[in-house]
C-alpha cells in the first residue's frame, strides 16, 4: 500500500463519484485503476467485457470458480446472476 498523489480535480472526481455509487474514496480509485489497466492492455473490449471480467476475477479470487452464471437474456452479468 502507499500514496499516489493525484490532481485536486481528480480528487473531485472521485469524491463525487464514490458518494454517488456508495463507495469509498479509494475503493472507487481502484475501480477506475483497474478498469482502465483492463483497457489499455484489452482495447477491443466494451466497458461491460471489462466489469465482467473483474467480477469474474473477483470470484476467482474468493474460490467461487465458475460462480458466474451466464445471462439468459444478455442482461449485463451482477451479483444477482450468480450461481448459488
């Protein structure tokens, strides 16, 4: 863990951005750190492939390998979709 000193308008931007999606500060910093690593090393892929693939990640990292259902519908991938 250390310090990553940013811009004030980038600090803004998080703090309103985190108030509005119910995050913490640096939760939402983390987001957008690993949502745009995800975009410049996989350009081809939509913001949605990217989310998909980090909660496909995320429940890798719990040990829920395969916890994923896929949609049915095509409907974005969520908590709700998962496999008990």
């Amino acid at each position: 863990m250390g310090i990553v000193k940013i811009s004030e308008q980038m600090h803004e931007a998080l703090r309103n951005t985190s108030g509005a999606l119910s995050r913490s500060i640096n939760a939402q910093a983390e987001h957008w750190l690993r949502v745009g690593m995800l975009a410049e090393l996989n350009p081809s892929l939509s913001y949605g492939e990217i989310c998909r693939k980090l909660i496909e990640s995320d429940a890798a990292s719990a040990g829920e390998a395969g916890a994923i259902a896929p949609p049915a519908t095509g409907a974005p991938v969520t908590a709700f979709n998962k496999v008990a």
